[in-house]
C-alpha cells in the first residue's frame, strides 16, 4: 500500500487510443493517416522479403543462443558504420554498441550525458517526437525547447533555431533528427547543416543526432549528409540510430549508438561508460533483429534486395506527397518534405471534426502519415481538408 498507493494515473498513450477508435468506426471510406509505421498501397506493414530470407539463413545457421554481452552483435554495429558515416574510418575514435532501438540508443545516450554532466541542459526544437522530452528528462537531462518550424507556413524558422543554439553554453547538448524530421518533414540542407555544426563547435555544444529514417527520405546516402558534415565540423557527438524503420523490423527493436570522442583515448573511456550504464539498464540487447540486420548487409544479394524494398518504401511516400501537392495549392509544401511525417495547420476542432464528419483519423497535433494514403484516397483526404476552409 505504501508503494502501490503512492501512485498517481498517468494518462493514455493518444496515438493507442486514436488507433481503437479507427478500429471501432463502422464507415467503410474511414481513412488512418495517425499511424505511426509505414505502409503500403494495400495498407499492410509488410516483412521485407531481405528479412524473410535472412530469417530462414538464421534458423538454419544459428548455432547457439548464448549471451553475447551488452555491447550486443559487433558484426551489425559494425556492419553499419559505411551506411551511416560512409567512406571515411573514424578508427578508434568511434565506439558504440547495439541497442533496444533506436529509444534505447536515446536513452543511453541521455544516460552517458548525464553521468558526466549531472541535470545537462540538452536543446530540442520544437515540434519534436513526442517521446523526446520524457526520454530526456527520465535519464536527468534538462530539457530546453525552442520553435524551430512555423506550422502555419511549413517553413523552418531557422533564424530563430541559430538564436537558441547561439545562447548555448560550453556543455550543452543539441539534439538533432538527422534527416525526415518527425513531426514535420522540415529537414535542413547541407548549407543549414554547416551552419549548425559550425555553431556547434563555436560554442562547444555536443550534437546528439537521432537517425531514425536513413533511406526514407532522398536516398540512404543523402540521408546521412547532415550526421557526416555534423560529426566531420564539431569532431565529436553521438549519433541514435534505429534500423526499425528502414529495414522495417519495429518490434524486434533494433537499434544502436555511436559515439565519436576527440581521441581513441577518450573513445576507450566512453565506451566503459556505455557497457556499464547497458549492464544497469537492458543488461544486454535482444538479438534477433540486430543478427537480421547483419545477415543481410554481409550478403551482397540481401543488401541489393533491401536496397531495392527501401527504395520502393521511399518511392511510394515521395509519390503520395507529390499527389497532394497536385490536388491542393495548400499542400504544395509536403512535396519538397521527406520521410513519413509532416504537420498540418489544423487546430484540435477541425482535427476533431475530420474524424466525426469524414472518418479521417490523426492525433489532435495534425500530424499525418503520408504511407496511409494510397494514390486512392488522396482525393477524398483532400476533400476531407477542403471542407474545413
Ligand atoms: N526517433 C524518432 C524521431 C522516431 O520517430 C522514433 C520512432 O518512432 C524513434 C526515434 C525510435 O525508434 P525505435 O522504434 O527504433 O525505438
């Protein structure tokens, strides 16, 4: 009693709620722009047949399932390095390890800051993802906020982001999506980039970038353009990166993060501060979908056959927010954003509306979900906007 009753009721996850009650409603036009993973032209989530086939390789391979440590599966972690940073060897300069995710990769990293910098003020713009600031503030970080975009005109506010990042001190940390921004789909171009890790570096401010998307913007290559100019201006910063998107893998939650220190010296010491903080969280992280992951970038078929998916992904989202751009001068703005998400300029009424009136469903900020169209039923959703004007 003293435990248990101690505790006050948290709230409903709103994006769980929003996904009963599409369930639930009855109109067969009912149309989900709320969800949170990609979909296809059929509306199903689909296993990447890369990972279907490397699926089968581990079962018929997988010789043990003994632990493997917390650092997780160092064939993946390292697998991944040319995709994220390309060409250039960081050398021991680099460490990381896999994690539960890309959130645990997040919350690690929040971990480490905080361990050596109690209470840390870390910058985020907003809108962000939701879960940024909990995660943030769970491991003792102080969560600074400033508006970065401007819903009403789907333009960045970037002036005002170089304000927030200029009044940083030696210490801070600047949280950054590395590319396909969600919520909004505003990403900054390499001269934004520059200026930012210019900044950075000026005011010895640590870039932790989350790296969510990669792929599912322009290209797996130009998607990682502002993570490399980042670490290659600042020298150093830690990079969250999540592969349950681009390899389509969610719930085996596969993630990891890298951290670049100055010298190979204080990359050993970081390092020792990773393996202990995973030892206190998630002891060691789960390993199917990290050994997927791996299969498939060791084989050169696999590689061209998920290449080839996720491009296909990133083909079908450009091609939905090119449609809409079409249909309504007022969307013209989507097409130029990348990655799943953008922001409309909808208050809580009108979103409230849409779902009452039109069977149209999104959380009540007007993010929507572009891989929930389908070329289909773009023009009842922007019919469905329309007659809110
Ligand atoms: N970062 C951003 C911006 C996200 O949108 C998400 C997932 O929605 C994540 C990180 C975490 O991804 P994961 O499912 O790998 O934990």
């Amino acid at each position: 009693r003293e435990i248990f009753g101690a505790l006050a009721a948290q709230p409903a996850d709103a994006l769980l709620a929003l996904i009963e009650a599409f369930r639930s409603d009855v109109r067969v036009n009912k149309i989900d722009v709320g969800v949170g993973v990609y979909r296809d032209s059929e509306g199903r989530t689909p296993v990447l047949r890369a990972v279907k086939e490397a699926e089968r390789r581990l079962v018929e391979r997988q010789a043990s399932k003994g632990y493997l440590g917390p650092e997780g599966d160092i064939g993946y972690f390292d697998a991944l390095k040319p995709i994220i940073f390309g060409p250039v060897d960081l050398g021991d300069r680099l460490c990381g390890l896999q994690t539960p995710g890309g959130t645990g990769a997040l919350r690690l990293a929040a971990e480490l800051i905080a361990r050596a910098r109690p209470g840390a003020r870390i910058l985020v713009g907003n809108p962000t993802w939701p879960n940024h600031p909990p995660i943030l503030k769970s491991a003792g970080l102080t969560v600074v906020g400033y508006d970065h975009f401007d819903v009403a005109t789907q333009r960045l506010t970037f002036s005002r982001m170089l304000d927030a990042l200029s009044e940083a001190v030696p210490g801070d940390v600047a949280l950054l999506h590395g590319c396909c921004h969600n919520p909004t789909g505003a990403d900054f171009d390499a001269g934004q980039w520059t200026a930012i890790a210019t900044l950075l570096r000026d005011r010895g401010v640590l870039p932790l970038i989350d790296l969510a998307y990669q792929g599912l913007g322009d290209g797996l290559e130009e998607d990682a353009t502002g993570t490399r100019l980042v670490l290659d201006i600042v020298g150093e910063g830690l990079v969250a990166y999540s592969c349950d998107k681009n390899f389509g893998l969610y719930r085996e939650r596969v993630g990891a993060l890298y951290a670049l220190s100055v010298s190979a010296e204080q990359a050993r010491i970081v390092q020792s501060n990773l393996l202990s903080l995973t030892r206190a969280n998630w002891s060691m992280p789960p390993d199917h979908g990290a050994a997927i992951v791996r299969v498939i970038l060791e084989d050169a078929g696999l590689s061209f056959d998920w290449l080839a998916e996720l491009a296909e992904m990133r083909g079908r989202i450009q091609q939905i927010r090119d449609l809409l751009a079409a249909a309504d001068p007022m969307l013209a703005p989507l097409a130029r954003q990348h990655g799943m998400f953008s922001t409309l300029p909808l208050s809580a009424a009108q979103v409230a509306r849409l779902r009452e009136e039109r069977g149209l469903y999104m959380p009540s900020s007007g993010r929507i979900n572009l891989a929930g169209l389908t070329p289909d039923t773009v023009a009842p959703f922007v019919d469905a906007l329309a007659s809110l004007r």
